[in-house]
C-alpha cells in the first residue's frame, strides 16, 4: 500500500533523516519509533502528502488513506457532532446516526452537542479518534493516537488498529508507548530501519 525509497529529510541545517526505504502492505501494523525531534511527525507528514519541508526520494502510495495528525483538529466553536460531520463529508454520506453511533465508541455518549470548546483535551482526542470508526480507507497514518486518551481508550484504540489491519488493512502510527496487542508489530527506528 506504501513504499518509501531513499527519503531524506533536512530541516534547519539538521539532518533528520537519511536514505530511508521501506514498504507496507496489506494485513501490517507498523509503529515508527525515534526520540522527541527525531523527524516522525516529519515522516508521517511526507507520507500524507502534506509536508511543506523540502526532502528527496520517492513516495509511492497505492491505496487511499486517513491521516490523523498529532494535534486534533477538532473547532471550538462546534461540537463534537458538527467537527465529526465536518471531517468526514469528503469522504461519504454519514447519517446522524452513523456520527453518533462512532462519538459513543470513543466515549462521547452524551456530548455530541456540547461546544468543543467546554471539552477536555482528551475528549477533543476523542473526537478526531472517532473518524477512524467511520473511515473506510485502507491506509490510516497516525501520529501519536494515544495522546490525551485514558487506559481504557488506549485499550479501544488498540483493538480497533488490530481490526482494520486483520480486514487487510494497513497501520502506520508514531507512538511512544509500546501496544499490548496480540498482532504482529513491526517497527521502524528512524535512527535504525525496519525490524520485525
């Protein structure tokens, strides 16, 4: 689904990364571990489409894909219900019940209707995390899931990386803690490359 060929990365006179080349498939959860400033959110960026840092090499994707970045994206003045809306109307036809329903998977029962604003932080996590129960692109690339979220949302969260991968689905995710999964995990270091 993914293929990376020999992409460096150079940003304020700092070398974060170096020839890196690696592929994912379909059925593989892979964790991209590095040190705080060690270029994962860079990488994921690239691997979206999204990065504004000159780097070389090539990107090659072939399969649409979800991006969640690092900090949530979700707009104070909405509420849970109209950012959910909001982020997947490119996608397909949600109905209400379909945004609900994924808000009550992350914990949100309740305060669909609630300004974002009057939310913690963790529960403005929640409701980027709830795009992933609608999402039906094969690729998710995710940057730091299990910020902001409690163990039992950790727990959630897991399980449902383990589903979308077991569906012959892909997983590319930074994190800094390791999962309690029972799934194969790959990992890639971006000071080490890619280890089984």
């Amino acid at each position: 689904m993914l293929e990376v060929e020999g992409l460096t990365l150079e940003r304020g006179g700092r070398l974060l990364f170096e020839n890196l080349s690696f592929a994912v498939g379909p059925g593989q959860l892979l964790q991209v571990e590095g040190a705080n400033g060690a270029g994962k959110t860079s990488l994921l960026r690239i691997l979206a489409g999204l990065s504004r840092y000159g780097y070389s090499g090539q990107v090659s994707r072939h399969a649409p894909l979800l991006y969640l970045g690092h900090h949530s994206a979700v707009k104070a003045l909405l509420t849970p219900r109209e950012n959910l809306a909001w982020h997947v109307s490119g996608e397909a036809t949600y109905s209400d019940n379909d945004i609900e329903a994924a808000l009550a998977r992350v914990g949100l029962y309740g305060y669909e209707d609630v300004p974002s604003h009057a939310l913690s932080a963790g529960q403005h996590r929640r409701v980027n995390l709830a795009r992933l129960y609608l999402s039906a692109a094969p690729l998710w690339l995710l940057d730091e899931p299990f910020t902001a979220i409690d163990r039992e949302g950790v727990i959630d969260l897991e399980s449902l990386l383990v589903q979308h991968v077991e569906r012959g689905n892909t997983v590319l995710f930074t994190s800094h803690q390791k999962l309690s999964v029972n799934y194969p995990l790959s990992s890639l270091s971006l000071s080490e490359g890619l280890r089984p």
